[in-house]
C-alpha cells in the first residue's frame, strides 16, 4: 500500500480504539480497490472533544467511524446530521466536507437491515429485541423503516425499553405496534412464542459464554441475530443452530455498515468478501492468542 503526502486519511474514533476491528476491514477494502487512502484508531478523553473534532478537521482528516461512547455526543459537533440519524438520535459515522461541513449519519440501521434480509424479511414481521441502548435506536428504527409488524424491546431497566417503544411508535405514526418488556425468563418465554426475528443489541456475550435466551427458548422457525461478534458465535448463536434457526452475524452487520461509511465518504463500491475474510482472519488469530 502506497502512502504518501496525498494520502487520504480516515479513522475510528471513540474514548478507546485499540480493539477496533475497523481499521482492519477498512484497509483490507482500501488495498482491495487500489486506492490512496489510509485507516488508523484515535481516541480522546471526553472532556476534550471539542478539541479533537477541530483537530480532525484541521488537519484534514476525511472521515471518521464514531464508536462507544461518543455516538450521541459526536452529533453536537456536526454542522448538518442526516436526517435518519437524527431521528435515531446517534451517528456512527462522519464525513469532513472541504467546505468546512462536518455531516453526520447512521449506518448501522441499514447494516443492521443488510444483514438480516440476506435470509429473511423483515416486513410483516413480530421482532423481540433484546436491549435499549445506542445500537438498540438504529435497528428499532430500521424495523420501523423495513415495515415489520410488531417490535418488542426487552430491557434489564424497564424504563429505557418503554421509552425507546414509545418513540419508535410515534415516529412511524403508531403504523408499528411497539411494546416493552423486562429480561425474565417468564417473560422473554411469553413473547418468543409469538416472535420471528430475535435480536440481541446488548454485550451479553461478548467475549464470555453467557446468554439471557437460552437454547429450549428458541424455535426452528425463528430467526437469530446476535449484534455482538467477538466471538464469532456467541452462545447464542450457537443455541440458535443447535435448533436449526436462521442465524445472522454481527460480524455481517458490521461489515455491511462498514460498506455504507464507504460509500458516504468515497463513493466507491467496497467487496463485502474482502472485508470478511480478514475480519475473521482477525477474530481467528484473536481466539488464538488468546488460548495461548
Ligand atoms: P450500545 O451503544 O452498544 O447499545 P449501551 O448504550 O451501553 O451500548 O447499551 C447497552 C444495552 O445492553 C442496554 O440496553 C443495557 O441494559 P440497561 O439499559 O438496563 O443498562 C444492556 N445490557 C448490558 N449488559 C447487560 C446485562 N448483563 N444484562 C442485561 N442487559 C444488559
């Protein structure tokens, strides 16, 4: 890879970047078309924000992924925010205009989207979506957007998942039937039963072997997505092909939001392959260390 002083520069940003699987996918694409672009991590305090978005664009950088905890903040610092994004109320990406604009938009509602319609979809569908945090907003809206029948948000604070439901419900006008319920195996058995698409938005399962779903909860008929990809297959996904249900990686979402960045920032065409193949090279040789 060719770098010089026309190097074009992008970059996750977050409070801690080190772990990123961003930089790797994003590379990979950038080599794969042959283009003069680089992909690196930059972290700030979040006291020092401001500071950090001007210095982005001062020293030219083009584009940035946005990552925990910075998804809401990032948006003050945007001078126009797309207008999905701002009815998510989150941004994970940002473009850095030549004008002096700083745009901000949501990718990972379609990457979300993306990755689920590859074996299922999604219209008339009843969703149990378990979590109501920042990646929790932008599916719950795409649902909205992709005309499922009925979302239900499952949260460990009740409160959170009411209010999430609510806004879903009346930014689509009520055209989708919200509901909102707490974690307990009573409750989460009552509303698998009338479910067809499972989403896990929490970190339940990152890197541990825990679940809140457990294997006799699931169905044949169902599909399971699991948001969270280190590792690859978390035990819910493992459960969920003990079955025989659909199952949709995280990892595919991150890869199909991954593409959409690209496109808003490059207008190019990234290969989805390229960007999987070393994703996982890199979760293999993370499991590897690991077990060390
Ligand atoms: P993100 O932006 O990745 O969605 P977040 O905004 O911190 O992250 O949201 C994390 C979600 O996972 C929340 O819905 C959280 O539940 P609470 O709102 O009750 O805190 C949920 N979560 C995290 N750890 C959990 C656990 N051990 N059990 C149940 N829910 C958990």
């Amino acid at each position: 890879m060719k770098i010089d002083g026309k190097t074009k520069v992008f970059a996750v940003f977050g409070q801690s970047t080190a772990h990123s699987m961003s930089p790797i996918i994003h590379n990979a694409s950038f080599r794969n078309l042959g283009i003069n672009c680089i992909f690196i991590g930059l972290s700030s305090p979040s006291d020092k924000l401001d500071i950090a978005f001007a210095g982005m664009q001062t020293l030219g950088i083009k584009g940035a992924a946005i990552i925990l905890p910075y998804k809401v903040e990032a948006m003050k610092y945007c001078t126009d925010v797309d207008l999905m994004a701002k009815q998510i109320g989150a941004i994970n990406t940002i473009c850095f205009k030549d004008d002096e604009r700083i745009i901000g938009y949501n990718t990972d509602a379609q990457g979300a989207a993306k990755a689920i319609l590859n074996v299922s979809s999604i219209k008339d569908k009843n969703i149990l979506m378990l979590g109501a945090g920042g990646a929790a907003k932008a599916i719950g809206f795409q649902m909205g957007v992709e005309k499922a029948k009925s979302l239900t948000i499952a949260n460990k604070t009740f409160e959170k998942a009411f209010e999430l439901s609510d806004q879903i419900s009346d930014i689509f006008e009520h055209r989708i039937k919200t509901f909102a319920t707490g974690i307990s195996k009573e409750e989460l058995t009552q509303t698998l039963f009338n479910t067809d698409i499972l989403i896990n938005t929490t970190s339940i399962g990152m890197n541990s072997n825990e679940t809140i779903i457990t294997a006799d909860m699931l169905r044949q008929d169902m599909v399971v997505f699991d948001i969270v990809y280190t590792p690859y297959k978390t035990r819910l996904i493992q459960d969920a092909e003990k079955v025989g249900a659909k199952i949709v990686h995280g990892a595919d979402m991150l890869i199909y939001q991954a593409m959409e960045q690209e496109r808003i920032w490059l207008r190019v065409k990234p290969s989805f392959e390229v960007m999987k193949q070393y994703l996982m090279k890199q979760l293999n040789s993370d499991i590897r260390i690991k077990s060390v």
